[in-house]
C-alpha cells in the first residue's frame, strides 16, 4: 500500500515541477525589458495646467497653450503659484486670466460646533467676478456656503490645513451671502473675498 501511494505521488511531483518551470519561462519571456516601459518618448509635452472655464456653465476643461496665442501669452500668475487662476472664457471664444482687483472683504474668526456663524455679504453689479478664498488652522473643520451666487446654494467643508478657492463669476446684481460655520474641533478661519478684473 505504501509503494502504491509513492508511486501516485511522483507524477504529480513530476507535473508540479514542470508547471513551475514553464510558468518562470512564460514570466521572464513576458517580463518587459528594463527601461522600455517607463522610458518617456523624447517628443512627450508636459502635462496642461492651464483650464479653460466657460462663465455661463462653469465647465472646464484642459487648454493647451501652443495652441491658443490668448493662453501662450498669460499661462498664470508667477507670483503665486499654489493660488487658482481664474479665467473668463467670452463668447467668440477668447480667453483671459482674470486678476485680482482689491479685497473687498476679509474675516478672521473663531469657529466652534454649535458656536454663532459668521456671514458676509457682498452685493455685486450685473457681471461682476469675484474669488472666495478660504483656510483654517486648528484641529477642526469649517462650512462654507454660498447663496444667491445665481447657481443656488452651494456648501462646502473644508478641513483645516486645507484651502478652498471659489470662484463666484457673472454677478446677477443679487447679494451674495457668505456663512461660516464650525463643523468640529476648534477652527481659526482666515477668509478673504477678492473682485477680480
């Protein structure tokens, strides 16, 4: 009984070598050359950080900027690099970075669940553009809402550490009220609202 249990496990000692054989061959012969893969063609372009942006849906999308002189010309301000760039796209189809004109506004606050929130407003004329930027230290998270922005009410958490642009395009000549509320934790909030030109 013993030579008849010994004799069935040969081949399949057998078959389970030349499986692990072949299939080494199969992954070294299917393997990719070292470099190939990763090697980038000489002609490769850098990736778009320049977003074309239609005022009337809010849509963007990647521009290139060899092909549009409008955009080869203002590929974004030098200054700050980690700010949005925010750019009005016309109805012919030209495109412009917009740029910050003044402040109109700026909150530094101490925002606590359940504490008061903060509201600002700001009451723009018919095509007015403006850019909301909002940050917070602390251990906690804020709310930030829009209303009257001519898209309805748009609510956003941010977490401190973290920043949030808004770009607020195309006023309808209705007040803009801006809330800030704590989320969690303790939260300084550091707001500004900027008219764009």
């Amino acid at each position: 009984m013993a030579s008849d249990e010994r004799d069935g496990r040969v081949p399949l000692t057998v078959l389970t070598v030349l499986a692990l054989v072949a299939g080494a061959a199969w992954w070294r012969a299917a393997a990719p050359e070292p470099g190939a893969a990763t090697a980038a063609p000489a002609t490769a372009e850098p990736i778009s950080r320049t977003w074309r942006v239609d005022p009337s849906t809010g849509d963007a999308w990647p521009a290139r900027p060899g092909g549009d002189p409008t955009l080869r010309a203002r590929r974004g301000p030098a200054a700050e690099p980690d700010r949005s760039v925010v750019m009005r796209v016309e109805a012919n189809g030209a495109a412009r970075v917009l740029q910050v004109s003044h402040v109109v506004w700026r909150e530094t606050s101490r925002l606590a669940p359940g504490g008061p929130p903060v509201v600002r407003q700001v009451n723009p004329s018919q095509g007015d553009d403006y850019r909301l930027s909002v940050s917070c230290s602390g251990d906690g998270s804020i709310a930030v809402q829009l209303s009257g922005a001519g898209t309805g009410d748009a609510r956003r958490v941010l977490r401190c550490g973290g920043r949030l642009d808004v770009p607020v395009l195309g006023g309808t000549g209705a007040p803009v009220l801006v809330r800030f509320s704590g989320v969690s934790g303790r939260a300084e909030l550091n707001a500004r609202l900027e008219a764009l030109y």
